[in-house]
C-alpha cells in the first residue's frame, strides 16, 4: 500500500510490482536512439488482407459490444484452429473465450480460479505478468527453475513444488524468455503431476507457431486426461504480427471457460468488436502463411544468435518464441540488469536481463534475452553497434 499526504494511493495488490521491463526497456530505447531488441514485438504489419478485414468491419458497423465470450465467427474459427493443428475438439459456443490480448486471458484465468493463500506453480524464469496476476488473486507463486544452458524442466523440482495448498500449474511453451519448447515427455511428466494432485494447468501457447527446425509444439491440453483440466491460452498478436490489435483467447473445459469469462464480464465486459472478424479471416489462412512465417523467424532467429556469437556473447539458441538468450559473462559483464541499463549508451541497443523474470537471481544474472522479430536491417544494425563491446 502507498499514500501520499495520507491519501491512499495504490492498494498492497500492487506493492512490489513497479512498472513492467518491457514498458521501461521500449521507452530507454526511444529516449536514447537505441534499436530495440528489448520489448517483443514485430517491426513489420500483419498480412494485409487481415487489415483489410478489419477495415471491412469497421465500414460494415460492427462497432457495437460483442458478445463476452466472442464473436460467433471468431470463436469458430479459433476451435477449428485448434482441431486444424492438434486435432482437439473445442465446441466453439462454450470452450472459447475471446480476450484482450493473452494478457487478460492470464489475468482472468487467475481471479476467476484462485482463492487467497492458494499456490500456484509456475515455470521460472517468469513471464513479468504471471506474478502480478498471482499476487493480485491473493496467490503464492511456487517457482520452478528452468536453468542454463539447456533449459529442461527439472521434473524432481516441479514435484517437489508442488503442496496441498497448489490449485494451478501455470506453464509457458514455447518459453519467453529462454526460447525453450517443452517436449512430449516433459508434459507428461507436468500431466502426470496435475492428475495426481488435481490441479488445473493454465498453458500459455502465444508462441505456438514458433517452433524451429521442424520441432513440434504439443498443447498439453492433447495429453491424455488433460483437456478436461487446462485453459489453453494464446493470441493473434504473435501469430500475425498484430501485437497492438490485442486479441487473444483461451480454449478449455466448460466450467473453466465460464471461470475466465465470470471475471471478464466486470473486467472489460467485451473485447474490440471490429478486430474479433478480422482475425477470424486470419486464423482461416493456408498453411502456407505458417509455414513462412516459421521460416522467417527461424532465419532471423539464427542471423542474430550467429552475430552474437561473433561479437562474443555465449548464446543459447532458442527453440522457439522471438527472443534469444546470452550469457554477458565472456565479454566481461557479470549482472544483466546492470548490462541492460548501460547499453544503450555503450553501444545505441537495448535488451532485457532475464533476471527480471526470477526469484532465484542468481539463476538470471547473467543472462539477457534479445528480440529477433525484427527487420534482418534492423538485427544487422544492432548486431552492427554490439561490436564495440568485442
Ligand atoms: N504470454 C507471453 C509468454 C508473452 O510473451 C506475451 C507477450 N506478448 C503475452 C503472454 C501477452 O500477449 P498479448 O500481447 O496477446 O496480451
Ligand atoms: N511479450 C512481450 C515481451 O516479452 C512484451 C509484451 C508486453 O510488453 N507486455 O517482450
């Protein structure tokens, strides 16, 4: 809690939260000049005939609130999406949830399924607004550590979190920020833990079409007895290279979709009206679309992890997402956050420490993650400024 002149002024829900890295890191970059390979979003705009469609909308009057759950063609879509590429069958009128982003996904996923003093188990490093959503439902985040250098789950470590007091498993794959993508035995062995324990898995899917080199990404929700307990969540904003549109939505069991939408309908009520249509368009595209997609990321994906390379950084090539992971330690640095602060004005480039996103400090220090969903010119210029650090 915080007051000013005795007048309260923020609730103890938001005590220790700050303002998000990412907010901080984009406005360092455009107060100095620097190229922004912090904040994970994409320089180029979405497919075009997307931004038409959402002209379209706009013109045709579909100005008015949706429904909370979603348009119809929207929910549609998003289900045969999910059966498209997994083969799950989501019945669109009460498995879908249209979001604000994933963000509003996660957040209300977290209001409407944990009570105070309820334990949630997450994947650390973190993803900055799981544990602000945790703490404002009352919750207590269980980290599990994802370490350097390869990432793996610990699966002793995720059954050791695990308490009577835990309701949720929050998981993250492909993984921000190391770039790891959880492989089928891992998941089992998460889905052997939330059978056992009875536990609903909250799984953040944003960046699952971004896999590389041909490795699959597996919803936990296509796991044996586990569609019944996850909330699978993901968004527009990644796939179509539309982060601004905020759309995103969630796909799961009845009672857990009414759970998320309980706390929507007082949180925003709806969500865009012209934007839902438009996306609906997007999600019918060919594979084509994916596949190009994958391949462009991949290519800058392996542009910027070899510049880094070059210019001395221990890299961690990610299997999937936007971001890829160096160690600052053989160019001399030892702490991230203070790496990151520097180095706009050291060489014009900003990053984000990965230590941000963890309780265990010492597992972050020294790493720090940079966005490749960037113009190869734009990676190229940025690769370019680094090497005044070689
Ligand atoms: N989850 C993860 C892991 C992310 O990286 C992001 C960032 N975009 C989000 C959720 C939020 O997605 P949205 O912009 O759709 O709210
Ligand atoms: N998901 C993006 C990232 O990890 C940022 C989104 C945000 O700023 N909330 O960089």
């Amino acid at each position: 809690m915080a007051t000013v002149g005795g007048v309260k002024t923020s609730s103890v829900r938001l005590s220790g939260l700050g303002t998000t890295i990412f907010a901080e890191m984009s406005a360092l970059a455009l107060r100095t000049g620097a190229v922004n390979l912090g904040q994970g979003f994409p320089d180029t705009d979405g497919p075009v005939e997307v931004v038409e469609a959402a002209v379209t909308a706009l013109r045709d009057g579909r100005n008015q609130y949706a429904p909370g759950s979603g348009v119809p063609e929207l929910r549609r879509a998003i289900a045969a999406h999910q059966h498209r590429f997994y083969g799950l069958a989501v019945d669109p009128d009460v498995e879908v949830a249209v979001s604000t982003g994933a963000t509003e996904a996660i957040a209300t996923a977290l209001l409407g399924l944990v009570d105070p003093g309820d334990e949630v188990v997450v994947l650390e490093p973190y993803y900055d607004s799981y544990v602000a959503m945790i703490q404002m439902a009352g919750g207590v985040r269980r980290p599990v550590t994802l370490r350097a250098p390869d990432f793996r789950l610990p699966i002793d470590e995720l059954w050791a979190a695990v308490s009577p007091r835990t309701t949720a498993i929050l998981l993250n794959s492909p993984h921000n920020p190391t770039g790891s993508v959880l492989r089928r035995e891992e998941l089992e062995a998460i889905a052997a833990v939330a059978i056992e324990h009875d536990l609903v898995v909250i799984s953040d899917e944003v960046y699952e079409h971004l896999t590389f080199d041909g490795l699959p990404h597996i919803p936990i929700a296509t796991l044996p007895g586990m569609a019944e307990r996850t909330l699978t969540i993901s968004s527009s904003g990644k796939t179509f290279s539309l982060t601004g549109w905020k759309i995103g939505w969630a796909t799961g069991s009845e009672p857990l979709i009414r759970a998320l939408v309980g706390v929507k309908q007082f949180l925003t009520y709806t969500s865009g009206s012209p934007l839902q249509p438009a996306i609906a368009h997007a999600l019918d595209v060919g594979d084509d679309y994916f596949t190009g997609f994958t391949a462009r990321l991949q290519a800058q994906r392996d542009q910027l992890c070899d510049g880094l390379a070059a210019v001395g950084f221990g890299v961690h090539v990610p299997e999937g997402t936007y971001f890829a992971t160096t160690d600052i330690r053989p160019l001399g640095f030892e702490d991230g956050v203070e790496f990151c602060r520097l180095l706009p004005e050291r060489a014009g480039v900003v990053a984000i420490p990965h230590q941000v996103f963890h309780d265990d400090v010492d597992a972050g220090r020294p790493l720090v993650r940079w966005a490749f969903c960037k113009r190869p010119e734009v990676i190229a210029e940025a690769l370019d400024r680094l090497r005044v650090l070689a």
